[in-house]
C-alpha cells in the first residue's frame, strides 16, 4: 500500500520575494494526493513454487537422516559381525595352541621314554610357539574389533542425541 502527498506553492517572483503572503499577485496553490493499493492477482506461481521448495528441502533433510541411521546401522552390523568373527578365530587358535601344548608333552615323555627323537620335539616346541603367536594375534585382533564396535555403538549413541 502506497500513500503519497505534494504541496506545492507558486507566487510571484518579485524582487526576488518567493514567499510574500501580503502581496495579493498571483499566487498558486496546488496539492496532490494520492493513495495507492497493489496486490497481486496472479503470482505466477511464486507462492506454490516456494511452499514446493519447503517440501523438498524437508525432504531432503529426510533422507539424509534416513541415509545416516542406514550408515551407522551398517557400521554398527558391520564391527559386531567383525568382533564374532575374531572371537571364533581367537577361540580356534586358543584350542590350536592347547593342542600343541599337548603335543608338545606328549613328544617330551616319548623322548624320555626314547620313542621320539629330539628333533621331533623342537618340531613340537616350534608348532607351539607358532600356535601361541597366531592366538595372541588373534587376540589382539578380537580386541581391536572390540574396540570398533564400542566405537560404533558410541557413534549410534551420539547420533540419537
């Protein structure tokens, strides 16, 4: 909504006298007015278009958090799969390596008993230190998938807030 006013005074010019209000020469009053009121009936679709533009962009956002609670539920998945997997490998190769063991003191009584000779007995302490080594790596790497997956269930967590 506009609204707008001029006034405007045109007297005589004498003796360079511009506002004589006593001198009855010419003088010329004129004022305007003027009240003006827009309003658009055909927006061109600028009113659609942005309510349009606020459904995409909430949209949008939702798909990103839906995108987000797929990757941290994949990660999470993931590092649980990657933990039982260790721990299955951990638990193979602790048996592995109470198998040696065993061997191991099975090699030592035949050699004291003269059945096995020595050299089968440091094959048997060799496979041993091998078991043990693969068991000690594998648990490590149990550890190491424990540790990812308290990490992703940390990010889950903190996602949620």
């Amino acid at each position: 909504m506009n609204l707008q006013a001029t006034a405007q005074y045109l007297g005589p010019n004498r003796n360079e006298q511009y506002w004589n209000l006593n001198d009855p020469g010419l003088k010329t009053y004129r004022l305007f007015a003027g009240v003006g009121l827009s309003l658009p009936l055909f927006d061109g679709g600028l009113v659609d278009s942005r309510a349009g533009q606020l459904d995409a962009d909430r949209e949008a956002l939702a798909a990103r958090r839906r995108e987000a609670e797929l990757q941290v539920r994949q990660d999470v998945e993931r590092a649980l799969s990657d933990a039982r997997v260790a721990l299955t490998l951990w638990q193979s190769d602790s048996s592995r390596a109470a198998a040696a063991h065993e061997a191991l003191r099975l090699s030592d009584a035949g050699y004291k008993g003269g059945t096995v000779t020595d050299t089968d007995v440091r094959d048997a302490e060799s496979a041993l230190a091998d078991a043990r080594a693969q068991a000690a790596q594998s648990l490590m790497d149990y550890w190491t998938a424990r540790a990812a997956f308290d990490h992703a269930i940390a990010a889950a967590v903190r996602k949620e807030d």
